[in-house]
C-alpha cells in the first residue's frame, strides 16, 4: 500500500509500530517533540521526520496519535499555549485514530467535534506492550462507526493481530483503562503477596511458579515476575506513570457509571503513591519495590 500515513508520538510503543507500517510498505511521515527519535529510521526511505505535527498531517489520509494522555493528544489536536493545533490542517475525510491509552470522555468529545469539520475518528489504543508492538501481534481494541471500524481495520491489522470494535467512539479507550486497572490490580496482589511469602521464608520463585498452575495465575505471574521484578530489572517498556495515568482514567469511568469502586480506589492510591515515591522514569513493575520499601 502506497497510503500516506502521519504517526504523532515516537515513543516506546510509537517506534516499533511505525516500523511495522513502514515493513507493510506505507509511507510515514513522523513526529515527535524529541526529534532525536528520528535517529531510529534512519536510512529508511519511505520515512520522513517532519518538523511539527501541523506540517506532518497536511498530506495524510490517516492520522494516527501514540501519545501519553489525554490533555497532550487535546494539545495537539486543537492547539493550546505552546502549539498550534492539529485540527485545521487535518485533510478533510482523512482519518484520527488515537491510538493512545486516553480517557474515553475527552475521546468522544474529540470524535464529535472532528466530525463536524469533516474529520473521521477511531480510538484504537492497544495492549501487549513494547514486545508485542514489535512483533506486530497487539490486542487492538477500537471504538467508533461500524462504518470507520471497517475502513481502518486494514491498516490496524499491520500492528496488530486481535482487533476488535467494542462500541461508538470513546468506548475503546474507556474498555483500555479497565484492563489496565484489572492488570494494575494483578501487579500490587503479586507484589504484595510475594513479599509477604519471601519473609516468611519461602522462595519467591517457587511460590509464583505455584501461582502459576493455580487459579492467581495472571499476567503478572506469567510474564512479569521472573522477568522483571525477581530479576531485578524494573524494564519491562511501561513507565509506572503511564499505568498510574490508566486506572486513574478506570476510577472515574467506573466512579461516572455510579458503580462500586472500592479496589479501584485502592488501587489508584497504590499506583499514585508508588509514582511520587519512586520518582520519573519508574517502571511499573517496580511496584514491587515499592510494596517492599514497607517491610
Ligand atoms: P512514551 O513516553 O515512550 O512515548 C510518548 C512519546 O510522545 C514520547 O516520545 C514523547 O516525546 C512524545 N510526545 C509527548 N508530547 C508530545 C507532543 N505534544 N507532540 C509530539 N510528541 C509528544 O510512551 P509509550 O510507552 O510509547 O506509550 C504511548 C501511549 O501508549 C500511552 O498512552 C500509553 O499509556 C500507551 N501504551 C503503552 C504501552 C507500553 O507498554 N509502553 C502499552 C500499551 C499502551
């Protein structure tokens, strides 16, 4: 596909997904704050680096934002302060499709208001984190017309291998932040509990291994533990802040639905307390330090 595709957000997640498309034979234009990402595709011929998000859209038929939250992607969209915004320069009947983890009231508020200049919008954010956006296999959940859903399901199977349409507009990223709280509240019930069972005097690598073919079994226990948190390598490409940012956004969808919110609440104070604890750059898996800081 010859398709003139703009990707806002070269991060972690935004690299490995833009080579992906670049792989499948789209041209990307890209555009970060950090223009030294561009480094990353060097030599790359269907790549250009574009000095500022209003330059890089002008051409493209689809958008695609990978970015940290929502008052960033809202800057960038409709401008603030710093930045003039996205909207304006957007080609009319081209395609947004945020990618981001973000909140679902901000997503349904942007997709309304794109509309109406004529502008096509999907929230699409995705999980599997940095190994999965390399090998192309991300769990893509996408929210928007069925109509939209149909004309973007092309390019999103290039960076992904489950996709699925979970409602209108919005509603993706509201089912992202629920995952995210559920895989969150996984993580501090693992920490928690290993380090009870280590000072008890248990090995930590037994115990996980029995979570394992038991019913704790969960993606922490599967794929975190062993790798990042006994190890102690805290890298798994998912900053702490990124996930406080999500079960932030869970909390007050589940709050805004007037439901029961108890662990949620929780776990919001867990994550946001570990965060300021641990300072910036902090993994989230590093959680687990943090649980253990208290012993
Ligand atoms: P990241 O911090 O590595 O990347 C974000 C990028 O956005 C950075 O390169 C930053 O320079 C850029 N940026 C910030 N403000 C900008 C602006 N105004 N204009 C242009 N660029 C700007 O984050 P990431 O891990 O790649 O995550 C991106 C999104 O994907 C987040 O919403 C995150 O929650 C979500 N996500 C991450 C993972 C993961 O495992 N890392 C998994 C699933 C979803």
């Amino acid at each position: 596909s010859n398709t003139h595709i703009t990707f806002i957000g070269l991060g972690l997640m935004g690299v490995p997904m833009v080579n992906n498309l670049l792989k499948a034979g789209f041209r990307v234009t890209g555009f970060d704050l950090n223009s030294e990402v561009a480094e990353k595709f060097s030599g790359q011929n269907n790549f250009k680096f574009s000095k500022s998000a209003v330059e890089a859209v002008s051409d493209a038929a689809v958008t695609i934002l990978m970015l940290p939250d929502s008052s960033i992607i809202d800057g960038v969209i409709w401008g603030n302060a710093g930045q003039e915004g996205i909207s304006a320069h957007l080609k009319k009947g081209s395609f947004l499709v945020d990618m981001s983890s973000a909140s679902p009231v901000s997503s349904r508020a942007n997709n309304q208001k794109l509309n109406e200049i004529g502008i096509n919008y999907v929230d699409a954010p995705v999980s599997g984190g940095v190994k999965k956006a390399i090998d192309g296999t991300l769990s893509i959940i996408v929210g928007g017309s069925s109509q939209d859903f149909e004309k973007t399901h092309a390019l999103l199977e290039v960076m992904g291998k489950s996709i699925t349409h979970v409602g209108a507009a919005g509603a993706a990223h509201a089912v992202k932040a629920l995952n995210n709280y559920i895989s969150a509240a996984g993580l501090i019930a693992v920490s928690e509990s290993l380090i009870a069972a280590e000072k008890f005097g248990l090995d930590t690598h037994v115990v996980n291994k029995v979570f394992n073919t038991s019913t704790g079994k969960n993606n922490t226990t599967e794929n975190k533990v062993e790798n990042f948190m006994l190890s102690g390598a805290f890298n798994s490409g998912f900053s702490l802040a990124l996930m406080s940012k999500d079960v932030q956004i869970a909390l007050k969808f589940i709050e805004d639905m007037g439901c029961y919110s108890n662990l949620a609440q929780q776990c919001v104070k867990t994550s946001e307390e570990a965060n300021q604890s641990l300072g910036k750059g902090a993994d989230h898996t590093a959680v687990f330090k943090y649980v253990k800081s208290f012993q």
